[in-house]
C-alpha cells in the first residue's frame, strides 16, 4: 500500500512539473518576437501544441500508478492504429463538434469577442440566467448516461 501511495504522489508530482515547465516554456517564449507577432497558422500551431502537451500531461493525473501511466503511453506512441481515428470520430461525435467549436472561437476577432460580451451584459438579468440555463441543458444533453472509457484505457 505504501508503494502504491508513492507511486500516486510521484504521478500527481510529475503532472504539476510538467505543467510548471509548460507555463514556464510560455513566459520564457511569450514575448520573443517569433511569439508577439503571431500570423493565424502560429496561433493554430500554439492551440494544438498546447491542447496535445496538456492531454499528454493528464494521463499521468488519470492513470491509476505510474506503471499505468507508462503503459499508456507505450501504447499510443508505438501502438497507434489510424484505423480507430473515424470510429472514435462516430463515437464522440458530440464531443468532437464541441471541440470543433471551441477551436473555431479561438479565430474569432477580439472585435466580435468584445462585442458579444457588450451585448451580453446588458441583457436583463433574467436573459443571462436563462442563458445560463439553457447552457447547462445543452452540456446535459450532451453528456452521455454512462461513462465511456477513452479508447487508451481500454488495453
């Protein structure tokens, strides 16, 4: 028990050293010149660098132990089949549109960002509750009534 302990604290402990080098990475680089004057394909290439290295960083939050957390890993660097990619596609569907939206607001002009917040704060209150409301039913309905496990863990 005790070894297994360690090895929880050792996973929860290299989870928050990575994300510290991430976020140590962005100051680092944030203001070099490559970074502030960023075209559209930077901007993309920094979502998906940044989206890829934090799922990377979750499996060692997810994982049971570390040697999970590395059998994991094994298996989705040398053990990648792209035959799975449309049917996970068909399967989470929900989620990959989510994920495509979220994408797609990453483009959107701050013009348009600032615009809708404008728009949004004065609305009566009643409007943003039944906003908020209508937000939480779509993620409702979205969420399926049984947890399915991703398809990594299912090795």
């Amino acid at each position: 028990m005790d070894g297994m302990l360690r090895s929880a604290n050792l996973k929860y402990i290299l989870w928050g050293v990575l994300h510290g080098i991430g976020l140590a990475f962005h100051k680092m680089v944030g203001n070099t010149s490559l970074f502030v004057h960023r075209t559209w394909w930077r901007k993309a290439a920094g979502i998906i660098i940044t989206f890829h290295f934090v799922c990377f960083c979750w499996i060692f939050f997810r994982a049971a132990d570390m040697e999970s957390a590395w059998l994991m890993i094994t298996q989705i660097v040398s053990n990648f089949s792209p035959g799975v990619f449309l049917p996970m596609m068909s399967a989470y569907s929900d989620v990959m549109i989510i994920l495509a939206i979220g994408f797609i607001l990453h483009f959107l002009p701050r013009k348009l960002e600032l615009r809708s917040y404008d728009i949004v704060s004065r609305m009566p209150a009643l409007a943003r509750i039944v906003i908020i409301l209508i937000t939480i039913w779509i993620v409702i309905q979205l969420k399926s009534a049984e947890p399915v496990k991703p398809i990594y863990l299912q090795f």
